[in-house]
C-alpha cells in the first residue's frame, strides 16, 4: 500500500515538475509584448487633424512662412534641445512641394492668399525613472523585510515638427482669432545622421499629406 | 465576477470525493486566431497561447471544469489609423493579452480506452489588456468580460496514463469599455486522466 502511495506521489510530482517547466518555459519564452523596434524610424509618428466643417476650395492659394520657429519651453528651461537650424530650408521645401502637388498656388504676399502655413520645430530631453527590486525571496540581510529598490534614470530626446495651415479667410482681428483647418505633428527621436534625419523628415512631410486626401482641392 | 468565482467553487466543492481517475488535468499550447471585428484590430494568427485544463468527472461520459488560458495576439503594422477629426501613421504594436478563467462542461463519446471525442463549452470571466504602442507613445485599456467559448475536441491514448489532447473553439465576449473580442483557438496538449 505504501509503495502504492510512493508511485502515485512520484507521478504526481513528476507531472507536476512537467507542467511547472513547461509553464516556466513558456511565460519565459512568450512575454506579454512580443516584438521588437528594429531602426530608429519606427519610432516616428505622424499625426494630422483636421476641421470636418472646413470646405477646401479650388483654387486655393498658400503663404509659407520662410522660416522654421524653433520654439522653447519657457515653463521648463531645462528640458530644451537645441535643435540644428540644417533642415529648416528642407523642411520649407519639401512643405512647399506637397502642397503644390495637391494643387495649391503659392503666393508670395501673405495678406493675398487663403492659407498661411506655419511651421514649428521643438526638441525637448525627456527623463524615464524605472524602479525595479533586484531579489526575489526573502530576505535582502541588514534590511529587514525591506528590499531595497534600484533606481534607472534615462533620458532621451524628441523632435516636433508642427505643421499649422491658418484660413485667412477668417481673420477676426477684433476677436484676435483665425480658423486652423488642418494641422500635423511629425514627432520622433533625435540624434540620427544628417541624411537619416533628412529622410525621416522627407518622408514624414510626405506622409502627412498622404493621409490628409481632403487637403486637395475639388 | 464575485458570481462566477461563486459558482465555480460551488461545482467544485460539490464535486465526488478525489481519485486519480475521476480527474482530468492538461497542460496546452496553440494557436490563436482572431474573429470578428478582433481581427480589424489584430489579423495576425499567434502561437501564443498557453492553457490549463482541470475537469472532474461527474459521470463516466460527463464532466464540469475549469479552464485556464493566457493567449497573447499581436501584430507589428505600419497602416494609418484613422480617428475622428485626423489620422495617425507609424509603426505601430497591437497586443492582446487575454486570461480566460472559464467554467467548463463536457460530453464525452466513444471508448474511454481509445480515443475520445468530446464537445462541451465553458463560460467565465475573461480578462483582457488592449495596448497600442506606437511611436513613444502607448495607449492600453484593461477591461473584464464575460464570455463564453463552445468547444470540439478529441483525447487520443498514447501510453501511460498521459494522453494526446486537441481541441478547437471559440470565444465571444460581452463588451467592456467599447471593446468586445472574439477569437479562435486550435490547441494541442498532454492530459492525465
């Protein structure tokens, strides 16, 4: 009887090392969030918004300011990225491209035409703090029941380009106010080569008119 | 939830006394695709799924359960997400990581000694975490269902007193916070039983 006993708790916790391995196995090889960035562009985002109630008209023409704001955070001084002033003419470039390819006529005098377009750039060091508990079990000696935690502190930085196309058809000058039909937001890290930036930006302009098709005039 | 809970320890507490035979315990693994407007969100299928499986057997061709599974969908995409009012474009890693907790009932037909065709269904709680991850930003949303999951499946001998285990089936849930999901599973496993 006892040797019966003694085959049947052995099977038992035989079965039971299989399934605690095979779950150990799994939880580990599985994760909950599989997959992984491979290149430092798919971290570029590319955000529009637009004014549903805004009728685009052809034909339509557009001031496109000559310069590139490089905004600052005035609230927190500390955080600002000197941006390069190197892809500012590429910027207005390729702003001026697209939108003369969605049929739009440039004018040169801003008081003369439909739109103004806008464009901003802001970089800004952002800081992660990640706390983590280097044991498990018990006990971290000298601390008692405490485990002492470790703290990771990163940072990293982020350029914004904004893209703000103004109606100046709506100037309210008593009211100080202008209607902003459309507007998009190029947001990714900083600190690639020029010619990588340079493509992320050329593509990141693109896109923003690629999924904006109600910019192009009926 | 508390109903649930409730009623799957009632089952078990009501269950006949313990013996090895009356048990069936299973370890699977499998594959998972999604259904339904689930697969708007994530189309891709995943072996990322892991399940328990403790069933009791209340007469010799029935038995009552519980279910566990931890089954993990997702998918890598670059398509533009259109919202109201704009778009949003990027890489983009859509998870879902759902943990049904299910009460389970079965039929058996055909030869214990051989292999074993059963139907059944569980119905339980299912929790389920919905992240979007894209560019640095991630936006998750935690909810609780209800759901259920019809099921088809077959235990096939193969020595011992471990077994082959397949199983097809499908799980619905109520909505929650906007979301329902649906989606399928084909798992294989070993059981003891």
């Amino acid at each position: 009887m006892n040797q019966r006993r003694a085959g049947l708790l052995s099977k038992s916790l035989m079965w039971v090392a299989v399934v605690g391995l095979g779950v150990a196995c799994v939880i580990a090889a599985l994760g909950c969030y599989p997959g992984e960035i491979n290149s430092v562009t798919e971290l570029d985002i590319v955000f529009t918004q637009f004014d549903s109630t805004h009728v685009w008209v052809e034909p339509a023409s557009f001031y496109l300011q000559d310069t590139v704001v490089h905004m600052i955070d005035t609230v927190d001084p500390g955080n600002n990225v000197t941006l390069s002033r190197a892809f500012d003419n590429l910027i207005i470039t390729e702003t001026r491209n697209a939108l003369l390819a969605y049929g739009y006529v440039e004018h040169t005098a801003p008081d003369s035409s439909d739109y103004m377009v806008t464009l901003t750039a802001l970089g800004i060091q952002n800081w992660t703090v990640d706390v983590w508990y280097p044991y498990w079990g018990c006990c971290w000696y000298g601390y008692g029941w405490y485990y002492p935690p470790v703290y990771d502190v990163d940072s990293y930085e982020t350029g914004t380009l904004f893209i703000d196309m103004y109606d100046q058809n709506t100037v309210d000058s008593v009211g100080m106010r202008i209607d902003r039909p459309w507007n998009a937001l190029l947001n990714g890290l900083l600190g690639t080569t020029a010619s990588l930036t340079q493509q992320r930006l050329e593509a990141g302009i693109r896109q923003a008119f690629v999924q904006s098709p109600y910019l192009k005039p009926q | 939830m508390r109903k649930i809970i409730a009623a799957v320890g009632m089952t078990l507490c009501l269950a006949a006394p313990v013996s090895a035979q009356d048990w069936f315990w299973g370890a699977t693994w499998g594959l998972s695709m999604a259904g339904g407007e689930t697969a708007d969100y994530i189309s891709e299928e995943s072996w990322r799924n892991f399940g328990l499986e403790g069933r009791k057997f209340v007469s010799p061709k029935t038995s009552v359960g519980l279910s566990f599974n931890w089954t993990v969908l997702d998918e890598k995409t670059t398509e533009a997400v259109t919202i109201p009012g704009g778009a949003i474009s990027g890489t983009q890693f859509r998870y879902i990581n759902a943990f049904p907790l299910l009460l389970t009932g079965h039929k058996y037909f055909g030869d214990d000694e051989g292999t074993m065709l059963f139907v059944g269904a569980g119905i339980g709680a299912y929790a389920v975490e919905r992240r979007t991850e894209i560019g640095l930003f991630a936006v998750t949303s935690d909810t609780w269902h209800f759901g259920l999951a019809p099921e088809v499946g077959l235990i096939i001998p193969f020595g011992w007193r471990a077994k082959g285990f397949v199983n097809g089936r499908y799980h619905y849930t109520s909505e929650a916070d906007g979301y329902e999901y649906q989606w399928w599973d084909i798992r294989i496993g070993i059981v003891t039983m």
